[in-house]
C-alpha cells in the first residue's frame, strides 16, 4: 500500500450552499423603495390568505370555529378564485423582485467601474 501526501485545498462544498441559504433568508423587501415594498408585501399577504383559505377548506375547520373567519366559501368558483388570487400575488412578487435585482445589475456593472465603456457607448446612442 502507497501513501500518498494529500494537498492542504480546503474543502469548500459548504460555500455554495451557505451562500443560497444567506439569500434564502434575506429581507429582499428592505432595500426596496416604499412603493415596491407596499406592492410586495400586499402580494404576500395576499398569498397568505389564499394558503389560508385552502388549508381551511382541507383541515375541514367548521364555520363556526374562529379560525373561519374571512375564509372563502367552498365550490368550484372558490377554488378557482382562490388559484387566480395566489397566481396574482406570485407574478406581483416576482415582477417586484425582478426589477429590484435588476436595478441591482445595472447600477453594479455601469457604475462600478466594470463596464464604463459600455456605459459611455450607451449614452452616445440615446
């Protein structure tokens, strides 16, 4: 058997993976400007109450209970409008979050220096 001198690389499979549960966890909404913010956390909310009303409607809460208050009634329309609620708050979400990352890229790489010739040729054609 041969012994073999391994190198000292650190093992760095754990850097990915801390950083993915870093932006996991990470208020997105508080670098945003207030009116983004608003629409953000109103379409949160609004998903919330869509999660609400479906766990309502499968936990079999009666309508007498407190916990029943504001829930939609059940049938086919409901659930419908429930799916369309939900849908609605998911797209507000990620246009939201979309544009912020993207003002995020646009003022990292034209104003940190990275692509100052691109800015320069951008400005020169507008």
């Amino acid at each position: 058997m041969t012994m073999r001198a391994r190198g000292n690389k650190p093992d760095t499979s754990a850097g990915p993976i801390r950083r993915a549960l870093r932006y996991a966890s990470y208020d997105w909404t508080r670098d945003m400007s207030k009116p983004k913010r608003r629409m953000t956390w109103a379409a949160i909310l609004l998903q919330g109450y869509t999660i609400y009303c479906v766990l309502m409607w499968v936990l079999g809460v009666p309508k007498a209970a407190l916990g029943y208050i504001l829930v939609l009634p059940r049938g086919l329309p409901s659930y419908v409008l429930a799916w369309f609620l939900y849908t609605i708050g998911w797209y507000v979400i990620n246009g939201m979050l979309a544009s912020e990352f993207g003002e995020r890229y646009v003022k990292h790489r034209f104003y940190s220096g990275a692509g100052e010739g691109r800015l320069s040729r951008v400005v020169e054609f507008t």
